[in-house]
C-alpha cells in the first residue's frame, strides 16, 4: 500500500494518458477460495478484510442478511485503491454488487441492461468481452453511431456511500481523486436477461 500511495499521490501535472497509472488491490477470497484451486485468488494474504469490513460478512442461518442475498454465493471481497484519473471501462458483471466507497470520490455512469443494444460490447470470447468497445472519455461516433442514444444515470460517491449495482447492470468510473473503494459480489439473477441476452451473452 504504502508503495502504491507514492506512485499514485501526485499532483495533476503528472496525470495523463503519457504517465504511467497506479493501481492496487486487495483481495479477502473467503468460500471463494475452496473453489480457486489453481491459486488465482490470493487466500489467507488478505482475509482479515472480513474483520474489517463486518457490514460485508455474510450472515446465514437465523441471521437476516446484510447488502447480500445469496450470502452462500458472495466472491470474496475486492478493495480497490485508485489515483485520481484511473479509469474502469464500461462493463456490466453477471452478479449483485454492493460497493461502499471508503475515502476520495468516484464518478459512476450506470446504465439498465436495455441499454446493451446501444453499448457496442466486444463480443463473446473477446479478451475484454462484456465491456463497451466505444471510448467512453473520447467516442468516436462515425465508427460507433448508435453510441448517442445511450441513456445513462450518473453519480458521483463519496466517502461513506454504498452503492447496490444489480446484476447485468453496466458501470463506468471514474476516479475524480484518490480513492479507496471496496465491494462485494453474490450470486445473480436472470431480472432483464433477454437485452443481455440480444448483446451476444
């Protein structure tokens, strides 16, 4: 962390498309882990993500649950430390999401999965599949002309926010400063497949 915050705490001289971008993340694999056998997910580095982050526990049993429905089926949770200027492109995941932003802000353009038609996804099989192949910060509407008609709900989270992002769902963030996000995933549902579905997935 501390490696990544001299890298990554910079003034906007050093911002840009030439220089490099820092990025660190954190992973609390959980159940996750039992079924990662090829090591892809770091279990026992950052377990006590758990500890810290109670809200994200899953509760079962008599337990009513908390942000997760499925808790069985929650990923793990995911920390993600971003600079100011950091990118996610647009994407949408086949799960729940609840993010809670812990420090700096984030800006989120979320779209309902009817909106797929419009997002010009890379196609299945694709490196990149599910994510948009338009530049969202600079489109490039002759190659991309149904771009235009996206409609789009924009926020911007601040500390202490949480954010429920259905499953199919797209998003693209922007990190407006230095920030500190961390989210977790379970389980999905089938609620507005069919545009999906129309997408190619």
């Amino acid at each position: 962390y501390l490696e990544w915050l001299k890298h990554a705490n910079v003034t906007d001289d050093k911002l840009g498309p030439d220089n490099p971008h820092w990025y660190f993340r954190l992973i609390g694999c959980g159940a996750m882990g039992d079924h990662t056998q090829d090591g892809s997910c770091d279990k026992g580095s950052s377990e006590w993500l758990f500890d810290e982050l109670t809200f994200f526990q899953p509760r079962t049993d008599e337990e009513q649950p908390f942000y997760l429905v499925e808790p069985e089926k929650q990923k793990g949770i995911h920390c993600r430390f971003g600079m100011k200027g950091v990118i996610a492109e647009n994407h949408f995941d086949l799960s729940r999401n609840a993010i809670t932003l812990l420090g700096g802000q984030r800006r989120y353009l979320l779209g309902d999965p009817s909106q797929c038609i419009n997002m010009n996804l890379l196609p299945r099989g694709h490196p990149s599949a599910r994510h948009s192949a338009v530049d969202w910060s600079n489109p490039d509407l002759r190659d991309f002309p149904t771009f235009p008609k996206t409609h789009v709900n924009e926020i911007v989270m601040q500390p202490g926010d949480v954010l429920y992002l259905p499953t199919n769902w797209f998003h693209y963030i922007v990190s407006l400063e230095l920030n500190m996000q961390c989210n977790t995933r379970s389980g999905g549902e089938n609620i507005n497949r069919e545009y999906i579905s129309e997408c190619g997935f």
